[in-house]
C-alpha cells in the first residue's frame, strides 16, 4: 500500500479534481441567467449583421442580374451589326458580279 502511494501521480490527480471543480463552476455560470442574457443579446446582434449581410447581397445580385442583361444586348447588336455588315458585303459582291 506505501508504495501505491509512493507510486501515485498526486500532480495529475490535482490537475483533474481542479478541472472538476471548475468544470462544475463553469457549468453553473454558464447557466446563470445573466449568462442566459448575455448569449440572447449575442444571437441577436448575429441575427442583426446576418440581415445587413443579406441585404448586401440582395443589392449585388440585382446589380449583377442587371449588368448580366445590359451585356447580352451589347453582344446581340453586335451579332446583328456583323450579321447586316456580311448582308451588305454579300450584295456589294452580287452586285459587283
């Protein structure tokens, strides 16, 4: 039995009864009510930003879906442009002929 004592890690066996004791002591503060308040007023700030981020980009999709449809008019005058630029070559051809 001495030298069980002898043996034993007293620095481990402290190190764990006190993370006991302040696990335990945390749990009962975490649970308080003012911790309770405390974590509500934290959600709801999250909440907060989380709406302002959305809004941002609502505001940045609709610019893109707007840019997108601005820039697939440019592309179909061009493709007309180029199509009555061959349409009037082909007829200065004919013509020529």
């Amino acid at each position: 039995m001495v030298n069980f004592l002898k043996d034993f890690d007293w620095k481990k066996t402290g190190i764990f009864a006190a993370g006991v004791a302040f696990g335990t002591a945390g749990i009962k503060v975490l649970s308080s009510k003012d911790a309770k308040k405390f974590y509500t007023n934290c959600t709801a700030a999250a909440l907060r930003a989380k709406e302002c981020v959305m809004k941002t980009v609502s505001t940045v999709q609709e610019n893109a879906e707007d840019i997108l449809a601005d820039a697939k008019d440019i592309n179909e005058e061009r493709v007309a442009q180029a199509e009555a630029a061959e349409f009037e070559d082909a007829q200065t051809t004919e013509t020529e002929e």
